[in-house]
C-alpha cells in the first residue's frame, strides 16, 4: 500500500502506473465529482497533462453501482435524502416494537432523524440488519433491527452510499472479476470516507 499525501505526490504515483496497450487506460477512485474536478485542476496547473491522459476519474459510489451492475444486482442511490420520511411512514404502521413506545416516536419530533443517524451510522460501519443480534428484541437495539429491516423493505431498490458500497464490495471479494474498468486502480481517499 503507498500512502500519497499530496496531488504531487498523487500526479507522480499515476504517471508511473503502468498500463497496458497503446493507448493508456487506468482508474482513478474519487470520494465524489468535485474531488476529480481538483485533482484534474491541479493536474493541468502543474503542467502534468501525461498523468492525465488516459485516466479515468470514477467517484467511489459510480464505480460500485457499476460492480453492482455486473453481477446483476439493480439499484438505485439516493436514500439517504428519503430516509426521514419513511420513517415517519413507519412510525405511523403497527410496528411490532418492544422498547420504544409507537406513540412516542409518532408523536415525538426527531425520532426519524435519530434512527435515521443510528442506522446511517451502522450502515457506514458495514453492517446490515441481520449483523445486529435477533435475539436482542427487547432492547432499542433490537428495535433499531426491527426498524432497520421495514426501512430496507419499504425502499426496496433504493440504496444508500453505505449500503452500495458494503455491497459491491462483498460481490467483489466472491469475484474480483465483475470490475467493468480497465487499467490499474489508483484510490483518493478523503477524510469523510467511511468503513464502508
């Protein structure tokens, strides 16, 4: 593993990548656009165009909705803006919970949002509802499973960051050939990157 401090240091690490055929081809992971928008800023300011050329900025969710996408798996990102509100849907169901009161948390403001951190939370740890213990069900961890669970069924297809990632990275390590890109990887990982 190298740890790159820099986009100099970045710039001359991808040069140096080697790549196969005539024309060069390699993969440069980004946490989101605007990371690739710097790097090929700085990139261009400092006169690198050979490092640039041939590289492909992906950002890290892209890339693993396209494993995903190769090992036949459909979904969508995006659920973490709808979060809230499902659970606000769900609050309002007959949910069978054994710590918190219904009443509490569809009368109580908030609620949504605190279960909608704690299970953003677990889901960035690389857990899924079936991680947490099932026979914990008279605790708020155990609630926060029977939650999780209506939550990931009402979305169906509707994923968050954590969770595509968790996922493409699981159908990666059964089969590192489902990678739909050529050339050698480089990552850039920033500080708001997560376990998943």
């Amino acid at each position: 593993m190298t740890i790159i401090w820099g986009v100099a240091e970045w710039l001359k690490y991808l040069d140096s990548l080697e790549t196969e055929g005539p024309l060069r081809s390699r993969v440069t992971l980004v946490p989101n656009p605007r990371g690739a928008h710097t790097l090929r800023r700085e990139g261009a300011s400092a006169g690198k165009l050979g490092a640039l050329a041939g590289t492909y900025f992906l950002p890290v969710v892209a890339g693993a909705l396209g494993v995903l996408e190769s090992a036949g798996i459909t979904c969508r990102s995006g659920e973490e803006g709808k979060r809230a509100s499902r659970l606000i849907g769900l609050f309002g169901e007959a949910l069978n919970l054994a710590y918190f009161p219904l009443d509490l948390l569809r009368e109580t403001p908030g609620w949504e949002d605190a279960f909608g951190r704690t299970i953003g939370d677990l889901e960035a740890a690389g857990l899924r509802p079936s991680d947490l213990p099932s026979q914990d069900t008279s605790t708020r961890l155990g609630d926060v499973r029977v939650v999780w669970a209506a939550l990931d069924a009402l979305a169906r297809d509707s994923w968050t960051r954590g969770r595509i990632l968790c996922e493409a990275a699981a159908a990666l390590e059964k089969s590192p050939s489902l990678w739909p890109y050529d050339g050698p990887v480089l990552a850039a990982v920033g500080s708001e990157m997560t376990e998943a």
